[in-house]
C-alpha cells in the first residue's frame, strides 16, 4: 500500500491496520518518524512517543530507535526539546525553522540543532508500553540505556520548571502544552503584547499546506514568535523566570503526564535494577498537586493555573479530562471528571454518536474545523480511554475505543478530525494517528 492510499477509508480491522502500517512506514525517516512529511517534517518529542508505541506493535526496534534518536538532542539540563531538526531537510522547510531557535546559543544543548521547549512527558509511558509487549533482552538493555534520561526529564520539569513552587511544572509557551491553540491559553496569551503585522518578516510553512481558516491566526503566531525570542534572549536559561517570562501556566496535561511518566519510571525501575520507591512517591506527590492546584469543584473539572495572576484559567477544554491519566486521583475529582466528559459538552458514552472534541461543544468559542479550538485528536482519546481504564470505566472506555476507530475508517489517519462529522483535517497521513489506532486495535474491546 502507498502513503497516498494510506489516507483512504478502510472498512474492516485488517484493512484499517494497513493503512495505519502503511502510514508509520511512510512516515519513518532513519531514525525516527515524522509526524506528517508535508507539515511537520522533522521529529516532535511527544509524537515519537506515541509513535514509538505504534511501531512496539509492528516493528520494537524502531520503537527503541526512536526514542533514543529522540534522547540523544537531550540537552544538559536534562529537558528533551520539543524539535529535533534533520539537517538533511532544506532550510524554510519548517517553521520556525533551526534558525530562527539557534539553541547552540544555549549553554548544555546537543550537536543537533533543537527548538528550545518541552512538551508532556509521555515517553516513558511509551518506553514501558514498548518494553511490555515485547520483553527480550534487547528491549530490556534498551529501556536500562533510555532510563537515566528518562530520570533527567523528569527531573528538569520538577525543578527549573517549578517556578509556582508548588511541585507542579509550568510551561513557558502553548506549544509546550501540545494543544498549541486551545481556548485554554487565550487569556494569558493576550496579555502577551505582540501585532500580526510581525508576521510579514516570516514565512509561515503550515498555511502553505493546510487551509489557514484551520490553523492559529497571524496574531497567535506574532505572540509564539515574541514568547520564543523572550526564551531565547536569555539563552533558554530557566532562572528568574517569575520575573521575566511572558507566559508562565501549570498545565493539566503536562502535569498528568508528569504523574503517570512516574508511575511508568516506578516499572521501568523495577525491571532495570534501580529502586521503584522514589517514582512510587513523586506521582503520588504530584497526583495531590494537580488536586491541590488545578482541580475546580465548581466546574468538576483540571484547568490550568496561570502564574502571572495565579488564577485558574475559565474555558473548559478536553485539558482539564486528562489528570484521569493518573491511577492515584481520590474518587472525587474521578467522578465529576467522568461526569463532565459524559455531558454533552464532550459526549462520552459507552455508544457515541460523535468522536470527543478538544474543547467543550456548548462553548461559544468552540470551533469546530480550527486545529486545537474544537476538532478530534486521536491522542487525547488515547489518554483518556487510558484513564478511564485506570478509573474502573471499561463501558466508556469502550464507547471511545469504538470512536477512534470509526474516525479513521470513515477518513483515514488525518491528523484531526471535525467533531460532528468526523472528516479528516489537518495533514492526512499523520503519524501519531496511525500509531495510536494500532495500539487500540490490537487491544479487545
Ligand atoms: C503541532 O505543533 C507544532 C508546533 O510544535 C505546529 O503547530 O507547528 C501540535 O499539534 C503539537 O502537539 C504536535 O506535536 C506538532 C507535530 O505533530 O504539531
């Protein structure tokens, strides 16, 4: 099958693997898989981690390949960016492109040329996922050689980026969250001060490849570009950050993600020789911060904390379903949680009519064809079909299961999906999409 049949319908369980096979093939590169060769042509932290979790199913080699190409950019201080460039692409492939981040600027960064920003710690979720459908030798020298990084991850988030000091992580920029665009940033991002008209000094690459009614506007983007040269003005140094930093957020997502990585680290440890107990602690420590610090009663649901007013931040987006994730959440916010995704601002059910939005339906600003504002990601269906699993709710577990299965054989491994009717948007033959679909279809329902 080719990367151009790989974007088709499927009707049944074997057809849909193959296109999903045929996708992470065509998107494989070396040493790791890009997300989309038109949009994203270079490696993206988080994706390969949900990649690697695809290709532990079809090929574990590549898994491990991935995530050690991934580490490898580690930078010194232990954060593992959000970009890892290829050399081999044409500058203006991308942006902003290696140039425009010039993280050999930073003191500690690797030979490869990197952006300069996180994104949520799913890897050793996928590490031990890789490990444990396939237990060898080599996996397990593989995931001895990955765990020390994995540790110096963890350990960046907890300390440069506890600016709140209240032992939860922030992020510096929207891209570190993963949902670049969500309603959840547009408070603090307007108060980033920045004009569209900035724009016109560079050349976006996604509206060249996707219609921009679906992307962040100019102005979105005038504000990531002020929020990078803020960053990369101080050479990507994380001191004083409180004092100087124009976007400081505690994100759900990051942060759950910080959990669960713990819990995964506390397995990964007991099976390469280190000791379990300090994971076993830290995600139970940051379990009651998340609690503690993004969990609203009045909604039921996690929102992040903006630090420059220490308000928590109003819209109700699919950011605040994540902390499921975490197995340790007391039995409260579980409920309002599941609650709240079974309402019809998100529509979960044991039978769903629609696939899960990124922000809440009901929602006045809920867009449903723009990027991060509205459409379905396979990805955050993943994460919370996990934390449903974690929370005892097989039926609803099942309900999404079912969704993410029926998206991509209605359209294919888009990179999202309209909400209402499921057509494919953003880039078709998206990485991560195709991998996830993989991970679920080879679990029963
Ligand atoms: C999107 O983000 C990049 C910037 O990092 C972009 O819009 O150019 C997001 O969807 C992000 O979550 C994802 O990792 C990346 C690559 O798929 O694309």
């Amino acid at each position: 099958m080719t990367a151009g049949q790989a974007t088709g319908v499927a009707a049944d369980a074997g057809a849909l693997r193959a296109v999903a096979v045929a996708t992470l093939s065509a998107n494989w590169e070396h040493d790791h898989t890009v997300p989309s060769r038109t949009l994203y042509p270079h490696q993206w932290s988080w994706d390969s981690a949900f990649t690697a979790i695809g290709w532990s199913h079809l090929r574990p080699a590549r898994a491990w390949r991935e995530l050690a190409g991934l580490f490898r950019a580690q930078w010194g201080d232990g954060r593992v960016p959000h970009i890892v460039f290829n050399p081999a692409l044409p500058a203006g492939s991308y942006f902003p492109g290696p140039g425009f981040w010039d993280s050999a600027c930073a003191e500690g960064a690797p030979p490869a040329a990197t952006s300069g920003l996180v994104q949520p710690p799913v890897h050793a979720l996928a590490g031990w996922l890789a490990y444990r459908r396939d237990p060898c030798d080599a996996a397990r020298a593989a995931l001895g050689r990955l765990y020390p990084r994995l540790v110096a991850q963890q350990r960046y988030l907890a300390t440069h980026r506890d600016v709140g000091g209240g032992g939860l992580a922030c992020i510096v920029h929207p891209w570190e969250s993963g949902l670049d665009n969500s309603p959840a940033w547009d408070i603090p991002l307007a108060a980033v001060p920045a004009e569209a008209a900035v724009m016109r000094a560079y050349r976006r690459h996604d509206t060249a490849h996707t219609d921009a009614a679906h992307r962040p506007t100019d102005l979105d983007y005038a504000r990531y570009v002020a929020i990078v040269a803020a960053y990369r003005a101080v050479r990507y140094r994380d001191e004083r950050l409180a004092d100087r930093h124009p976007f400081l957020v505690e994100c759900p997502l990051l942060n759950a993600a910080a959990g669960e990585a713990e819990q995964a680290l506390a397995r990964i440890a007991g099976t390469v020789g280190a000791d379990p107990g300090p994971h076993r602690e830290r995600a139970a420590a940051i379990t009651e911060a998340v609690v503690d610090r993004l969990y609203d009663p009045a909604t039921g649901l996690f929102h992040p904390r903006d630090l420059r007013t220490g308000r928590l931040l109003p819209a109700r987006t699919a950011l605040g379903l994540m902390p499921l994730v975490l197995s340790g959440l007391p039995a409260r916010p579980v409920a309002t949680v599941v609650a709240e995704a079974c309402s019809p601002r998100f529509g979960l059910g044991a039978r769903m009519d629609r696939p899960l939005p990124s922000h809440d339906r009901t929602a006045a600003d809920f867009e449903p064809l723009r990027y991060w504002r509205g459409p379905s990601w396979l990805n955050l269906a993943w994460l919370l079909r996990r934390g449903l699993l974690a929370h005892g709710r097989a039926d609803l577990a099942a309900g999404l299961r079912r969704s993410m299965i029926d998206l991509v054989a209605r359209s294919g491994c888009h990179e999202y999906f309209h909400p209402d009717t499921g057509a494919g948007l953003g880039s078709p033959a998206f990485g991560w999409t195709a991998a996830l679909l993989l991970d679920v279809l080879a679990e029963r329902g």
